[in-house]
C-alpha cells in the first residue's frame, strides 16, 4: 500500500474537515489497495426506480475476500478465532474459517443504499441460516413488502441473502427514505 500521508488520516478523523471521504487521497489508497487484494470493488449506483411500492425488488452482489473479514474484525473488534484461526476452525463443524455474520449482514446496508434518495436504517432483524467463507460471492435480495400507510416513506424490505442458491441469511429490513 502506498504511504498513507499523516495530514490525509488527520484531515479524516476531524469532524467537519472533509466535504465528502469518498474524494479523499485515503479513501483512494484504500481503493487501489482493496482492489489488488480483493478484486474490483462493485460500483456504487442508485437503482432507477420511479417509485417505491409492494413488490418494488432490487439486488446487489459482492464476492467476500479474506481481507474484507480482516477489515470487519479491526472495525468491530470481534476476533473471534472461528474468523481467522484455520486450526481452531477445522476443529468445528465448519472445519474452516467462516465469515463474520454481521459482515455478511452489513450488505443489507449496500443494497439498501441503492434505493433512491436518502435510505435510513430503522430496524433490521437478520437469521443466519448458513456459514459464509471466504471467498464466496454474496447476493442479497430485497423486496418491498410494505408500505406505511401513514408515513408513506417509511418501508418494509424482506431481506435474503445467498451463495449460489443457498439461503445464508434471511431478515426484514424497515426504512424511512428521504427523498433529495
């Protein structure tokens, strides 16, 4: 990885110095590095929906590397050895390292924010069906299922989430979306 500059990682960590961290020379850095370890890094568009009702669907993939499960534990500070620890994890019914749960869950998050305008998180409540390992490519699906009928911008996503065909997590999602 290039060397990160000192004023890029301060001018990060001051609130209200940065317009937008995606143009920053770090969030760069970070993208080149990810990119020569992981792959390339899936584009980030809004899906073109004219409006949001039942039966609205969208979807979103993304291959998880070994690094991704490294950054999760660094982020979140879980590191359990089922994570990271090859020998401790043939010892188990997985026999291999398997990903972190939430991380597979975090592209909840990625698809969500492809809907149009602003997406926010109220509540999601995820089950984990199956292990996720490194190395498989995860596709999450969604698919509105209500709409508040007081609140009309508030809405209620089933989550899906799989490797192949393989039900790896399944949930709900409840959105409030603010359009810009």
């Amino acid at each position: 990885m290039n060397q990160i500059e000192s004023r890029e990682l301060k001018a990060v960590n001051e609130p209200g110095t940065y317009g937008n961290l995606l143009e920053t020379d770090l969030f760069n850095q970070l993208s080149e590095f990810y990119q020569k370890n992981c792959g390339p890094v899936p584009k980030f568009e809004k899906e073109n929906i004219d409006k949001i009702q039942v039966g609205t669907k969208l979807s979103y993939s993304k291959k998880i590397c070994e690094l991704d499960v490294l950054m999760f534990g660094l982020l979140s500070g879980d590191f359990n050895p089922i994570h990271f620890d090859r020998n401790v994890a043939k010892k188990t019914k997985f026999g291999e390292p398997v990903v972190h749960g939430l991380l597979t869950g975090s592209l909840v998050s990625a698809l969500l924010s492809r809907l149009p305008g602003i997406p926010v998180l109220l509540s999601c409540s995820l089950n984990f069906k199956s292990p996720v390992k490194p190395g498989d490519i995860v596709t999450v699906d969604g698919e509105v299922i209500e709409v508040d009928k007081e609140k009309k911008n508030r809405y209620t996503i089933k989550i899906t989430c799989r490797v192949n065909e393989k039900i790896v997590v399944e949930g709900q999602a409840k959105i409030l979306l603010w359009s810009i």
